[in-house]
C-alpha cells in the first residue's frame, strides 16, 4: 500500500508540474493585424484582458498600401503610443526583397514572411489561399515545387520568421500527412535551422502538425506564436498551448525579438 501510494503522489506531482507549465506560459502573438474593424485601440485591451503580448504587423509589398521604403517612418511612427506591442513588418511576394533596403528592415522589431505567394516553373503567380490563383498540375510536382520554394525563401531572404508554415491549397489540404512527408518536413526544418530563422506555430490554420513541431524541436529550430487574424474575432492561443504542452516546449524553444521602442523611444 505504501508503494502504491508513493506511486500515486509522483504521478500527481508529475501532472500538476505539467499543468502549472502550461498555465503560466506566457504567451507573445507575434502576427496580430489590426484590420477588419480590429483596431489599435482593440489590440490593447485583448492584449491585457488574455494577458497575451501581442506583435503588430503591416503588409509590406507590392500590391499593398506600404510598398516603398518612403512609407516605412510613416508605419513605424504611427506605433508611437504604443511601446508595449513589437512591431513587425510582413514581406509579401517575392519581389519585397529587391523593394525595401536593409535600412528599412532594421527599423522593425522583427520580419516575416510566407510561401503562399511564388511564382511556378511555368511562370504563373501563385496565391495558394485562393482556389483560382493556384495552379496545380500535378499535386506531387507541386509540393515539390512548394517545398523548394519554402527552403529557398529560408536560405535567402533576410527574415527573421518563417509563419503560415506547412500551408496547403484547400484542394491538397484534406491530404495534409500524405503530402508533409518527413522528407519534405526535414527540408524545411534544416534550412530553418541552418539560416537561424523561428518556425510559427499558427493558431488561425492549427499548422504545422504537431509532428512536424516535434521533429523541428528535436533538430534544435526556434519557434514564434502566431494567429495571422483576418478581423477582432479571434482569442486566445488554443492550438499554441495545445502544441506547447504537447511537445513539451518551453520559453528557451522561442524566439523573441528586442523592441525597438520600449519606452517610447522611436
């Protein structure tokens, strides 16, 4: 009985240190849009009401409102009033690499991009979030294709973050195991790793599989949280914490950025 007991208190031990891990993880949402009626102003009470940190971002690139380096002291001086939020840019395309200099770069806390937008071998633009912008031919070239594409994006564009990580079209994403083979997986993740660039943990999408999660851990890759939110209707970090307790990671599995602007100081 004795044994039996001492069992049952380590068991309990064991299960309230893992619970208490993950409730008081603190966790920082480094891709927060303030559009779709979600304002600034918003921002600052979802912040303090979920006790979530939150990172602004602004789409940068051509097609959107900032897509030249006159417009960046703009962005970055609107966030003036508020020094308790990161303040990130999101490259978007391919060709935001050639449109913004290195001085741009630096005056945001952090830069991310995706590889939802690319252009494929038969020189057709690629929007893999829209069913009529995605062109797929054969689904297993396309992977490949989209794979490629990811590792070059990581090995040479100069981000920091690498989010909307392991996305599929809607027509692939059914599939989503049989096309993120380990293969593919550990393609991504050595080049994440090699270059020294976080993996998102995306709440809005729940990617990339816990599977993958793992298999990056393991090899050593950093990860942020990200919820990429369309509108205000969104909340907490479910699939985060799901992962986090999951996978067993902690604030060291993380990468965090310095603000620039803590303290107000532009």
């Amino acid at each position: 009985m004795k044994k039996i007991a001492v069992i049952i208190i380590g068991l309990f031990s064991l299960s309230l240190i893992s619970w208490q891990n993950t409730d008081t993880f603190h966790i920082t949402d480094l891709h927060i849009h303030c559009k779709g009626g979600f304002t600034i102003q918003d921002a600052v009470i979802k912040s303090k009401a979920e006790n979530i940190s939150y990172g602004i971002v602004t789409n940068c690139g051509v097609g959107f409102p900032v897509h030249q380096d006159s417009q960046i002291d703009s962005v970055i001086y609107s966030m003036k009033d508020y020094p308790q939020f990161f303040m990130g840019m999101q490259a978007e395309g391919r060709e935001w690499v050639n449109t913004f200099s290195k001085e741009s770069l630096k005056k945001f806390d952090y830069v991310f991009t995706d590889g939802m937008t690319f252009t494929d071998a038969k020189g057709r633009r690629n929007r893999i979030w829209i069913k009529e912008e995605t062109w797929i031919d054969n689904e297993q070239e396309f992977m490949d294709y989209l794979v490629n594409t990811i590792v070059k994006i990581l090995s040479t564009e100069p981000i920091n973050m690498y989010v909307n990580p392991t996305f599929l079209p809607a027509q692939m994403n059914d599939r989503y195991d049989s096309f993120w083979t380990n293969e593919r997986m550990d393609k991504v993740i050595k080049a994440a790793k090699d270059h020294n660039i976080a993996i998102e943990i995306n709440n809005r999408y729940k990617i990339p599989s816990i599977k993958f999660i793992q298999r990056a851990k393991d090899a050593g890759v950093k990860f942020t949280v990200g919820t990429n939110n369309q509108n205000k209707d969104f909340s907490g970090a479910a699939y985060a914490l799901e992962v986090i307790k999951e996978c067993k990671l902690t604030q060291k599995d993380f990468y965090m950025p310095v603000n620039k602007r803590q303290g107000g100081k532009l």
